[in-house]
C-alpha cells in the first residue's frame, strides 16, 4: 500500500471501526433495562432499540441519557436515579472486542509508514488488546495529511472535516443508520467492513 505524501496519519476513533463495540452496547442497553424496571418501569428489548434509533437520529450528544429519558418518559428525578445506576452497572465494564482483520489491516499501514493515532484512546485498553504499540500518543501531522475512520458522523466525521481531514465513515453499531445531513458532514468513504475500510485507505492514498 504505497503512501503518498499527501497523507501521513490515519487517526482511528477506537469504538466501531477498532472496537467492535457489541458487548458494551449489549451491557449498557442491559443495565438501562434493568434499571428501568427497579423503578417499575418495564421495558424489553425492543423498547430499548426503538429508543437508541431515536436518540441516534436526533443526534442526541449524550445517547445513552437521552434512551434512559425516553424510556423514563422524562421524568427528572426518575431520569437521575437510572442514570445513577446504570452508571454503577457498567462504570467498571471493560469490554472490548477487536473487530476481525483490524489487527492485520493496522500492522499493513505501520509497515508502510503511515503514522497510526486515536481518538481519545483509552491507552490501558489497548495495551490489554495487545495493539498499543501500533499507535503513536503523539505525533505532530497536519490535519490536511491525517485521514479519520470514526462511526459518528456528528462526533468524528463533522469534527474533522472541518479541521480539514479526510474522512471515512465505519458504519457499525449503534451508529450504524445515522447519515449525513448536510455537505459539512458527508465522509470521502463509507464502508462497512474491515475489507472495505482497506479499499476506501487504497483509493485515497494513491
């Protein structure tokens, strides 16, 4: 994969393309359940998907708080206690699932020399995953030489646009039906995969 100069860095937002993610959707969808139903409120799984699509296509900042109001209709003083505890069920949870290909996909970018970064990176994480090592903590590559594979389009694609990045949408998870709603939020790429995530790096570094 011969990298122009052009591009230097491709900066991962960990969650989706690297992480997986499953697990910690599945635990916090599940703690939300239970937490809901300690107050009463009975609620199953497809309550709480309905919920998480809503607060994905309103582009909800916090998603999570903005199922749990849904879920609680609202009410304030409901809404704190569940958050409260869902919090307590998940807040030592460290789930992470390496998605399949992503480790290989990484070694082939480093050994071309591109620099490898993260978005907020949850170091210890990746050191117990065992890919710490293929990630730089700090680099000094202009936003206009670093290309951005993240899931949200709100959190990651938009950001970095307008830092002046490349973009790559990973579609997965949660985030997975969300589209761009204006040109300011529309990735260079879209994929789905880990397959597609090395076509749409193959086209934009040539």
């Amino acid at each position: 994969m011969p990298a122009r100069s052009t591009y230097r860095a491709v900066i991962f937002d960990i969650g989706g393309a690297v992480d997986l993610e499953f697990a910690w959707e599945m635990a916090v969808d599940g703690a939300i359940a239970s937490a809901c139903g300690l107050e009463g409120i009975r609620v199953d799984p497809a309550m709480v998907e309905e919920a998480s699509e809503q607060a994905v296509a309103a582009y909800a900042p916090d998603v999570v708080l903005c199922m749990i109001e849904t879920l609680c209709g609202g009410e304030p003083a409901t809404v704190a206690r569940v958050v409260r505890r869902v919090e307590a069920m998940t807040g030592q949870l460290d789930a992470f699932q390496l998605r399949p290909g992503i480790v290989d996909l990484l070694k082939r970018l480093r050994g071309q020399g591109l620099v490898l970064s993260a978005v907020e990176p949850r170091w210890a994480r990746l050191e117990r995953a065992g890919i710490a090592e293929l990630f730089t903590r700090d680099h000094d590559v202009p936003p206009a030489e670093c290309i951005l594979v993240g899931d949200r389009i709100d959190a990651d694609i938009a950001p970095a646009k307008a830092a002046g990045m490349a973009t790559i949408q990973f579609r997965s998870g949660r985030w997975r039906r969300l589209r761009p709603r204006s040109e300011a939020e529309t990735p260079d790429a879209v994929v789905t995969d880990v397959a597609e995530l090395e076509a749409a790096l193959l086209q934009l570094l040539a």
